[in-house]
C-alpha cells in the first residue's frame, strides 16, 4: 500500500451524498482496480486467531449510527463484523420477504374464511329473525284469539248475570202485570164512559165551533162598519179643514181691508185737519167739506159691509165648528159603543175557546190512558217473549261452557310452548351473536398483523428532485400487497428490475414502462414480471452476498450524514 492515508473515493461520494454514478455495483466491484489509486481491500477470510470476538460487538442499530470518521477509523476485522451483522439482517429480511406471501395467502384465506362465517351467520340471523317474527306473529295472534275468547266468555258470563237480573225483574213485572189486569178490566168500563163522553164533548165542540163562526162575522159586520164611519167621519174633518183654510184666508184678507181702510181714514183724518186749519175761505171749504163727508160716507158704508160679511162669516163659522164637535161626540160614542161589543165578543170567544181546550185535554187524557192500557198488553206479550228467549240462552250457555274452557285450556298450553321454543331461539341467536363477535375481534388481530408485518418491510425512499421516481415510490408505498423484487434507481428514468433493464416514464398522468422494445403500464408490468423475477432471484448464486453487501453499505453510509 501507498505511504499515504488510503480512502475509497466510493465510499467518500456515499458519504457526502454526491454519487452520481448509475452504473451497477458488480461492474464496479469489477473495475475498482482501474479507476481509483487508492484502496481499501477487505477480506472475507475467517477471523484470525489473533483477534477476540470480544473487541467490538456490532448490531444493526450502531451499524446505522456508524459516521464516516469512525468507518475510516475500523480495522478489516471489525469491517468484516460490519458487513457480516448486514448479511445477516439481509438474510432475516430476505425470509420475512419469503414467508410474507404464504402469510398474506394464510392471511387472506382466514379472511375469507372469516367472510364466508359472518355471511353465513349474517343468513342464519336473518332466518333466526324471519322465525322468530313469524312465531312472536303467531303467538300474538294466538294471544289475540284468546284474549277474544276470553272477553267473549266474560261478555256471555256478564250477559248471563244480567239476564238471570232481568229475569227477576220481570217475574216482579210479571206480577205487577196480572195485579194491574183487574184494574184493566176496571178501567176499561171507564174508558167505555169516557168515549160517551167524547161524542158528547165533540158534538158540544161543534156547536161551540159554529156559535164562534157566526160571532166572527158579526164581529167583521162591525168593524167593516166601524171602518166605514171612521172613513167618512175622517173625511168630514178633512172637508172642515179645507174650510177653515179658506175662512181663514177670507179673514187674513177681510183684516188686510180694514188695516187698510184704517190707514185711509187716518190719511183722511189728516186732511180734514189740513182742510181745518184752511177754511178761510168758506165757500171752497164747503165744497171740500161736502166732498170729504160724500167720501167719508161712502168709505163708511163700505166699512159697514165688510164688518158685516166679517160677523157673518164668523157666525157660520161658529156654527160648522159646533156641528164638527157634535158629530166627533158622536162618533166617539159609537166608537165606545162597538169598542164595548167587541170586548163582549172577544170574552165570549174567549171562554169558548177554554171550553174547547179543556175538551181537547180531556180527550187527549183518555186517548193517553187507553194508549197505556194497550201497551200494558204489548209488555205482557212481549214478556212472555223474553223468558222463552232466556230460557233458550240459559240452555246455550250451560251447553257451551265446557267446550270454550277446553279451547280456552288448550290455547293457553299452544302459548306456552311456544313461548318455550322463542325464548331458546332467542338463546341460540345470542350464542351466535357473540361467536360472531369473537370473529371480529379475531379480524381486527389479524389486520392488526397484516399491518404490522407491512410496516416490517421497508418503503422506497425516492430522489426528490426526480418526478419519475417520486411517481413511482407512491405507487410502490401505496400498494397492499409489497413487492418481491425491487427497484433500483439509474440516470435519466433507467432502472433495474432484478435482472431486467427497464425505462419509466410519466405520460397523460400514468407511469408507462418500456420493457423490451415496448411500452406497457406500471400494473401491467408488475403482474407479468414480478414474479418470474422473484423467483430468479430466489435462485442462490455466488455473487449474491457480495452483490447485496456494498449495496446495504451504500443505504446505510448514505443516511450517515444526516444523523450526524
């Protein structure tokens, strides 16, 4: 070896987490002695005699904390411990890898086992239910029946105490019956006086009617007459009116005159004083004296006219108003007069109609007497009735009670077997309801398991900075069931899929894979090469342990730098 610190250039890449070399770790186990001077060259050889097992002790959980100072500073011996405790892991990986699908299968069969018992018994509950509501329906409707025949009893019992009741009664009635036929037999003599006595009443009511008829037309005669005079009499008075208002428009006018010729002598009174006081010349005021007297002369006997005509007027109308007074005493006295007749009239009618009703009353007593008598024989007959009707029903519920008390008796054991047989069917549904509990609860352990022997396998850690390998590391992680074979990531969306060379890419939002000159869908692929893969590399070969070493090297140097 060189004087100088030897240090593997792959190692220091893995280290820095600047490795960008895509090419497979056996080409370069194969090229390692071309492109670096330096290296570090491990034996596989079995330990040396000189070295103890007690030095270091290495596990996997110092493997990850492993720094790249502390690698450097290990010895061959203690780096073969390193890689032997990972070949180890990788083989205890490798057979839970081996052994997950028989337990996914084992899993799955229980599953459906599981599947198959809880549809099983989801059908049988349902029949158990179907049964059991068909037998509670039978059940109520045998309770239904029994209940009925038990108010059916119970209505008869009750009729049947009634009737015995009613029974009683009527023999009670029934000689109260034959007591009250002798006064029957009294009474009818007294209904046959009392019909006498109805014709008697009826022929009296005729006459009574008839006497009535002819007062009502008298009754009518006077009024109609009574109208007639009041007709004339209102008549009279308005002609009287009319009179007045034209002998007193005579007098308004008669008065008018006389103011008026008042005036005029006033006016005349005037002028003779004028004349008076001018009589200095005397043969002037003779004439004028002579023609004011021929004047005042004449006015005078024209005043004395009108005064005249004005007593006359007054006279007759003195003498119209004494006859006006006469005739209305007169007519008030008649009108007293048939006022009085006619309160007669009514009185007689009056009492003639008490006669009648007290008639009717009479009537309709009797009539309401022979009424009762008849129905008194109708309750006889209808009693006699009543007791051969209860003597039939007696009969018949003498006849019948044993025979409802049997189906009584055996409704009642019906019932109760099968309550019986509910009530076990109700137990055998619960057993199954709590097996089918334990089922689940078996269930949930089991996924409880397929969970935690998911999380055993390890996840696909992809580069961030590549689409492609972010794809499909959710595609991978998201699946239910892992796969055998892994990816490994190269440049530019080349990967190696166990033995084959593949290229992914990302189109339309789907992961295609060309493998062997074709593209064909991540699904796809995987079904179709999955297995035969797995398979090839279940295969042992030499260079498997030494393929698989510096490649767990590389993932755990590879997280080194960030648990530092």
């Amino acid at each position: 070896m060189d004087e100088k610190k030897a240090r593997c250039p792959f190692l220091d890449s893995l280290a820095t987490g600047k490795n960008k070399n895509t090419e497979s770790l056996e080409k370069i186990w194969r090229n390692r002695d071309s492109n670096c001077p330096h290296h570090i060259k491990i034996s596989i050889e079995p330990e040396s005699p000189s070295h103890s097992e007690s030095d270091v002790i290495c596990t996997a959980e110092e493997i990850n904390s492993l720094t790249f100072e502390r690698l450097q500073q290990m010895s061959g011996h203690h780096l073969k411990q390193v890689v032997r405790a990972l070949c180890q892991e990788v083989q205890d990986l490798e057979s839970i890898s081996i052994k997950l699908p028989e337990l996914r299968n084992e899993l799955n069969g229980k599953i459906q086992e599981r599947r198959d018992l809880e549809k099983k018994c989801q059908l049988e509950i349902e029949e158990i239910k179907t049964t059991w509501a068909r037998k509670k329906q039978e059940v109520q409707e045998l309770q239904e029946k029994r209940k009925q025949s038990k108010n059916y009893l119970v209505e008869n019992q009750t009729k049947a105490r009634q009737l015995e009741a009613e029974l009683d009664i009527l023999k009670a009635h029934l000689g109260d019956v034959q007591r009250e036929n002798l006064l029957i037999q009294m009474k009818k003599l007294q209904y046959e006086d009392c019909s006498k006595s109805k014709d008697e009443l009826e022929q009296l009511l005729r006459e009574s009617q008839q006497y009535k008829n002819l007062l009502i037309e008298k009754a009518n005669v006077t009024e109609k007459n009574l109208k007639n005079s009041v007709k004339k009499t209102q008549d009279d008075i308005e002609e009287i009116a009319k009179d007045n208002v034209i002998t007193k428009k005579k007098i308004e006018e008669t008065n008018k005159e006389y103011n008026d010729a008042h005036v005029e002598n006033g006016l005349l009174q005037a002028r003779i004083n004028e004349l008076k006081a001018k009589l200095h010349d005397a043969q002037t005021l003779k004439k004028q004296v002579k023609t004011a007297a021929e004047a005042h002369n004449a006015k005078a006997r024209s005043r004395d006219s009108v005064d005249d005509k004005i007593d006359k007027i007054i006279k007759e109308m003195e003498i119209k108003d004494k006859n006006i007074l006469k005739k209305h005493q007169e007519l008030l006295n008649e009108e007293k007069k048939v006022s009085d007749e006619l309160r007669k009239i009514e009185e007689t009618v009056e009492g003639q109609e008490n006669l009648i009703l007290d008639l009717h009353k009479s009537t309709f007593d009797a009539t309401a007497q022979k009424i009762s008598h008849e129905q008194t024989f109708c309750i006889r007959a209808d009693i006699g009735q009543l007791s051969d009707d209860i003597y039939r029903l007696n009969h018949f519920y003498t006849s019948m009670r044993t025979d409802i008390l049997g189906d009584l008796e055996s409704g009642s054991r019906i019932l109760m077997d099968e309550g019986e047989k509910v009530f076990s069917q109700v137990e055998k549904l619960e057993q199954m309801i709590e097996s089918v509990e334990r089922k689940e609860e078996e269930l949930h352990s089991l996924k409880g398991t397929m969970g935690n022997a998911k999380k055993r396998v390890g996840l696909y850690v992809p580069v961030n900075e590549d689409p492609v390998d972010v794809a499909l590391a959710e595609y991978l992680n998201s699946r239910e069931d892992p796969i055998q074979v892994k990816f490994v990531r190269q440049e530019g969306g080349n990967y190696t899929f166990g033995s084959m060379r593949i290229y992914i890419k990302i189109e339309n939002e789907k992961m295609l894979v060309r493998v062997r000159g074709g593209f064909t869908s991540i699904e796809e692929f995987i079904n179709i090469y999955s297995s035969s893969e797995a398979e090839a590399n279940n295969t042992p070969s030499p260079n498997r342990d030494s393929s698989r070493s510096p490649t767990i090297i590389r993932s755990s140097l590879a997280n080194s730098p960030k648990k530092k």
